[in-house]
C-alpha cells in the first residue's frame, strides 16, 4: 500500500505525485486543470485550438471524393468498404466498429495487420472460409462478426472474415499475442441456438486459427473493450450499460502468453473504491447532486473484487444509498450483480480503453454526467479516466479523472479511443451530430498534453447515387446506400507502430481510413 | 524499425557480406538520424533502402568491381519518418544524384498516400521527385518484385576499380523556389500509385 497511501484528491493538491506520479502525457494534463478553458469543477468548457490547425474538407487520395475534414498537411485514403469484395470472394460486412493493428508483417515494406469489428447483431452471417470452427452461433441468424485486412502502405492486399456468428461486435482490444479480442456488446440469448452471447473471444489474425470459442470467465456482460497489461497480463474490461456498468480486468490462469492460452480460464474481478461501499461513479457531485468523484483531477484508490460466477445470468437489483445519484431497481448483467454486492463502483456507460505503453490505461465513460436539464445521472457528455495499477502490488491501483464536460460542442459522448505510439490521446465521438465551427459532422478528438479537447478530424461522407455507381459500389446487398452519412460515428481508431498511419472506421456506410500527416506539429 | 547505422560501421558491415563479384558500398554519410540500408547488392543490382528523418543528404559510393554489368537494376524503400520525427513537414521533394558520369534511366515512383511528379535533368543524372499532397510514410523507387519498373544505373566509362556517389536529398524547396522548378522545368509526368497506373518513365 506504500506507493498508493495518498488521500482521494490528493493528487493534484499536493502537488507532488510521489510513486504514483503520472507520467506525462497525463502529468501534464492533471499539471492544468484549472486552466481557463474549464470551469470550477475541472470540467472543460470551451474547445481548445488543434495543434494541428484547422479542419476543412480534404480529398480522398483513392476515390476523389472529400469524405473527412482534416488538418492542412494531412491525406488519407479509403479502404475496405461496406460491400467491397473480400480476398475469400465474400463481401465486407456493414457496420464497421473497433480495431486495432495487431501485427506488422512484411519485409521491406511493412504491411499492417488490422482486425477489424462489425457491430452486428442479427442478420446474414458470414463464414470463415476454410474454417468452420470460426464460426460460434450458427444456427441463429447471428451476423456480427470480424474481418481482418493486410495494408501495405495504404492499400489493402488481402482482407478477409476472421470470426463469424457472433453478436454485437462493439470494440475490444490488442492481445499480448498479436490477436484481437473481439467484445459481444449484448448478453441476451440467441433464441434459435440457445447459446448465449455476451463474451469475448480471442481472434487469430490468421482466420484459418481463428477458434470460435467464447472465453466464458471474462464474464458474460455487455462488453465494450479490453487492454492487456503487458506487465502483469492482466485483461482490463469495460461493460457498456447505462447507470450499471462496472470496470472489470480478468487474471489469466495460464502465464503462456500464446493463442488459445486465456480460454484456460481465470480470475474475474470487479473495481471497487478502496474505503467506498458500492462507488457512484455516474456524475460529478455538486451542492444538489450526490456522487463520489467531485472534480476534474481527483483520483480515487482502487482494489479489485473477485466475481466467482462469470457466466451468471442478468438479475435485477435495486440500486439504494445516500450517495447514490440514480436509485431505482435495474435490471443487470449477472457479473455486476454479484460484483456490486461486493461494493464494487460502478460507471455510467465504459466504452474504449486502451494501454498508452507506460502504465496507464485510458478510459472511457460515454455518458457521465447529466442529461442538458439536470434530472438524470449518467446521461452526460462524458469523460475519460486514467488507470494505473501499481507496479509494487498490483492488486491496487489509481483511478483519476482527467477530463469531462457538459458542453456538447466541447465533447460529444466519448466512444472508442487510442493512444499515439508518442503517447497522444485520441478518442472518437457517438454523440449526437454536433455544429461545430466546422460544420455538420462527428469528429475524432485529440486531448493536449494541457489536457485539453480539440477537434482533430469530422465526418464528412455524404453519397450520391451517381458516385457511388462511379466506383462500382452498388448492386450487393452489403452496397453501401446513398446518403448523408456526417450523423455516423468515427470507431476503431489506432496507430501503427511508428505512428505515421492512423487507422478509424466510420461505422456508417462501413468505410475504414488510413490517414497520415504531419503527426510531430501536435502532441499525437 | 529505425534502423541507425553509422556510417563506417554500415560501409564495413557491406563490405564484408557482399559477394567479390558485386558492386561495393565504400562509404555512407547519413547524419540527423537518417541512415542508409543497402542489402541487395551484386554485379547488376543496387538494393538500398532510405530511412529520412530529417531533411540532411544521404550519400553512398559505390565501388565497381569487376565483372559488373554496364548497367544496375536500381530500387529502393524511401521511408518517411519527418511527419513523426522532429522535423513535421513531409516529404515534398526528393532528388537522387550520381556522379562520375553514371547517369539514370527512369523506373516508377510509388508515393504511398501522395501523388508524384517525376522529372530528370538533360545529363540524366538528376532526378527530381516533387509530391502533393507531402508524404509521410513511404515512397518506393522501382520495383520489389523483379526488375519490372527498376530504375536503371548506367555506369558509363566507369571503369572496374572506379567509383561513383549516389546520393539522396530530401531538401523542401521554399514555395517560390517549389514553384519554379514544376513551371521551369515542367513535369515529365504524374505517376500515380503502381497499382492504379502501373507506369514505368522513361527520360
């Protein structure tokens, strides 16, 4: 408990950091809060100006259309599209969602191995060519599923389905062996299989290895995104379900670092507030509104309590307390039911997270906050917290809030987010629409090393007919649609290895993006 | 990925692998970062591959032995490490320059994201490569999979025993000095990713 013996605000009022100092770029962030661009509480109300300048329409290198608004300097081109013809002659799937490059192959040109989700829930499945034991739920009309795609310098080279028949592919997150763990963002049963759904499975970049087979004891939960610790092992998990989502991580029984290695089971483990029964983590407090996190800036200790039954069934529990902003009877996944009996924490809605290489896991909660009236916790624009586990015991750690607010022009419901291989911190907003000086369009943020949110990139795909007939994207069912598509979501955005290329998605029609540019004229 | 090689250390390293009958790297000046990797090297191929940090010349001269041909198949993977490293500008130009006599024949140019304009001076051994939008990961010099597109080196008169200096410059020219070179000498052509157009120029 050496390195974690600071009180709950003690971080930024002491000043000094001591053990649990937060490396930057997260020191610089908590070194700034009470900057002019936030309010009494830390929240942020006004956009920060981009490092990177800027935004305007920018013209895709392989389509010529202008379908983002990027900084000067920057290209991009579009890739693997909703209905694109994949290498194992079937089509790519809609509903692009989380990624990550999970390999770099290649010889004297690198070629990234992306794995890529498809947020589908019922509907036509896919097959893993080649491969019958990709698939899980087969005899339900389960349509969600992954690709994965090889890009060599921009171009894809081969891209294919790697895991099929699964349901509600949200996010998830790099392995520690070069796979992806894919996250159902469910957990209702698939009435004509019995099966159940609300896992995570691991999927093998070579889809020929790919084993469809859920890892029962990461829990079974509406799950959002994972980060593995490469120092520990450990699984860190979010759950995406308003007002009841808990923060988990899974302790691996097997050391191997290796495919198939976590399907040998392990420990599930709930988040809870050291000295906090039952945390509510909803909102920040105010004179009239009760939680227990109060300013930008504060952090909380945390310990972790073990869920001995993952695979439980969603219960209902009567949320009570006089901290407790939102009380009322909820229906629940069965690992926070047992998880909150434990006085675990809970959060309003996790969404991404991601390791940023140097001991500290970036958070997200789409929905804390309040709703635009005041009347309802857990209904907010968001934020984004920082984890770090101790090094000397892990079975502790810091959890502190570095950035929310209430404005939907500053921040609009975090979703997905990455960190830059130089540490930048990028998230994607699924908020609604926001009018920005910009325009019309969802963005893609970056935050400043001053812990501040800038808009980096927005949506800009609006389709004709006649444009996407040019490119010979009509005529499957999986063609994408003409329409206006600024409304859709940016998702799955992450870096290669030397940081030149930024991969995203957006999710509507179902296109991914390399984007590059001058990344060293801003903190990314 | 970053591959720093000191130059004597690199130009010892390749001496020593390199096959008798090959032509030789005898010394390499790469400085701020940048550095030059030549791992395909015999009496008809010039493999060596750019990593560009910053803006500085990178040279290499060769030896030529005995046996070689009058002529090398040339290519090369320029990596673009300025948008991630201290200087953000991009890649905007790069010029490839011999010495001693050699001279170019043109192969294809594969900017990764951007779009190139090719150009080469009337002696042929200057190649001026201009990119827009500016590049930030990669530009391939010929081809990867055989000779198809390579660029060629002539050596001319340089006779077995003699030298010549190739060498790379990725200065980003001024607008107005940017703009003077397309209108001055205007572009032999826009070569498009290999992919879309697969063109091999020709001087």
């Amino acid at each position: 408990m050496a390195d974690i013996d600071i009180g709950r605000r003690g971080l930024l009022k002491s000043g000094s950091l001591g053990a649990f100092a937060l490396a930057a770029p997260l020191g610089g962030l908590m070194a700034t809060q009470a900057s002019a661009a936030t309010g009494a509480n830390g929240e942020q109300t006004s956009l920060a100006p981009s490092p990177y300048g800027p935004v305007a329409p920018t013209t895709d290198l392989n389509t010529g259309l202008k379908l983002l608004q990027l900084p000067a300097g920057f290209s991009y081109r579009s890739i693997s599209w909703r209905g694109d013809l994949m290498s194992d002659g079937q089509r790519v799937a809609p509903a692009h969602d989380g990624m990550a490059v999970v390999q770099v192959t290649g010889g004297r040109v690198p070629e990234h191995v992306l794995i890529r989700n498809h947020e589908i829930g019922f509907g036509t499945p896919q097959l893993v060519v080649g491969n019958p034991n990709g698939s899980y739920d087969t005899t339900a009309a389960v349509g969600g599923g992954c690709s994965v795609l090889r890009v060599r310098n921009g171009v894809v080279t081969d891209h294919r389905q790697a895991i099929a028949s699964t349901a509600v592919n949200c996010a998830g997150g790099m392995s520690l062996w070069n796979s992806w763990l894919t996250c159902e963002e469910t957990n209702v049963a698939a009435s004509a299989s019995n099966l159940t759904h609300g896992y995570v499975f691991d999927v093998n970049s070579d889809p020929r290895r790919t084993v469809a087979q859920p890892i029962v004891e990461m829990g079974r939960f509406p799950h959002e995104a994972t980060a593995s610790d490469p120092v520990t092992g450990y699984v860190y998990l979010t759950q995406d379900q308003r007002a009841v989502s808990g923060f988990y991580r899974f302790k691996p029984t097997s050391q191997v670092r290796a495919y198939g290695e976590l399907l040998k089971g392990g420990t599930l483990q709930m988040a809870k507030v050291i000295g906090v029964d039952k945390a509510n983590l909803l909102a920040l407090r105010s004179e009239t509104q009760p939680s227990d996190i109060g300013t930008v800036g504060e952090s909380l200790p945390i310990e972790w309590v073990d869920i001995n039954t993952p695979d439980a069934s969603a219960t209902t529990i009567t949320e009570v307390g006089a901290n407790n902003p939102r009380t009322r009877e909820f229906n629940v996944a069965g690992p926070f039911a047992e998880g909150r009996a434990k006085g675990g924490l809970r959060m309003a809605r996790g969404e991404g997270i991601w390791y940023d290489g140097n001991g500290t896991f970036y958070k997200v909660d789409t929905a804390f906050g309040y709703n635009s009236s005041g009347t309802s916790a857990a209904n907010g624009r968001g934020c984004v917290w920082a984890y770090r586990p101790s090094r000397s015991n892990p079975d502790i750690g810091m959890l502190t809030l570095i950035y929310a607010t209430s404005d939907p022009v500053v921040g609009n419901n975090p979703d997905n987010i990455t960190v830059s291989p130089r540490g930048g911190v990028v998230y994607c907003e699924d908020g609604g629409t926001p009018v920005d000086q910009f325009g019309r369009g969802e963005r893609m943020m970056g935050l400043t090393p001053q812990g501040e949110v800038y808009i980096l990139v927005k949506n800009n795909i609006q389709l004709s007919s006649a444009q996407l007939s040019a490119m010979g994207r009509t005529g499957h069912p999986f063609s994408p649609n003409p329409g206006d598509y600024r409304s859709s979501e940016f998702a799955g955005a992450c870096f290669d290895p030397t940081g030149r290329t930024m991969y995203v998605n957006s999710q509507g029609p179902g296109i991914t993006f390399a984007i590059t540019g001058p990344w060293s004229r801003g903190n990314l | 990925m970053r591959k720093l090689l000191s130059s004597l250390a690199l130009g010892a390293a390749v001496l020593a692998a390199a096959p008798a009958s090959a032509v030789t790297v005898i010394e390499t000046s790469a400085g701020n970062g940048n550095a030059a990797i030549p791992f395909g090297l015999t009496n008809s191929q010039i493999s060596v591959d750019f990593d560009i940090y910053q803006t500085s010349p990178i040279s290499l001269l060769f030896g030529v032995e005995q046996g070689d041909a009058d002529a090398y198949n040339f290519d090369s993977l320029v990596s673009v490490f300025t948008g991630v490293g201290p200087q953000a500008n991009g890649l905007r130009r790069l010029r490839l320059s011999l010495t001693d006599g050699a001279t170019f024949t043109l192969g294809t140019v594969t900017p990764s994201f951007s779009v190139a304009g090719v150009q080469m001076n009337a002696a042929g051994n200057q190649v001026d490569m201009m990119f827009d939008p500016a590049e930030n990961v990669a530009v391939e010099l010929g081809s990867f999979d055989g000779t198809n597109g390579d660029f060629i080196i002539n050596r001319g008169n340089i006779a077995p025993g003699g030298t010549f200096n190739l060498s790379v410059a990725s200065a980003v020219p001024e607008p107005a000095s940017w703009l003077m070179l397309i209108t001055g000498f205007g572009l032999l052509g826009s070569v498009m990713r290999r992919r879309k157009a697969k063109a091999l120029l020709l001087a």
